[in-house]
C-alpha cells in the first residue's frame, strides 16, 4: 500500500472509529485481512450509523471474529443494527 493510500485508509478508519481503540483495531484488520470486502464493510457501517463504540459492541456480538463480522456486513449488511 503506498503511502498516500494508507494516509487515506487510516483517516478513514480514525473517522468511522471516533477515536475508540476497540473500533480501530476492528476496521484495521478488517482492511488487513478483507481489503477487497474494506469498503462495503465500511459503507454499511456508515449507512447504519454504527461507528465508534457501537462498532466494537457490534464486533463482539460477532465473538470478535473478524470473518462472521466481514460476512454479516457483506451479506446481511441492509438488516444490521447498531
């Protein structure tokens, strides 16, 4: 990821997070480990108004397994609520 790119990414990620530590580490694996699935995940969350702490509650209640978290959002992301 070149440098500007990932200006970007973290921008992004310290916006949707509001600064929580939990929701950081959340969408930073999400964009390490899905980068192809980052942006819908992200849109969803947006669209929901789920950021910040209602990310990381959000997370949890997906066991903190960032694959159920990925694939709920990408699939189901219309019916997630914060």
């Amino acid at each position: 990821m070149d440098a500007l790119v990932q200006a970007v990414v973290t921008a992004y990620i310290v916006e949707l997070s509001q600064g929580n530590p939990g929701a950081i580490s959340v969408l930073t694996q999400v964009f390490r480990q899905f980068p192809d699935e980052a942006s819908q995940v992200c849109e969803v969350l947006q669209k929901r108004n789920i950021l910040g702490s209602d990310l990381w509650v959000l997370f949890k209640q997906h066991n903190k397994d960032v694959a159920a978290f990925v694939s709920n959002l990408c699939t189901d992301g219309a019916n997630v609520r914060g």
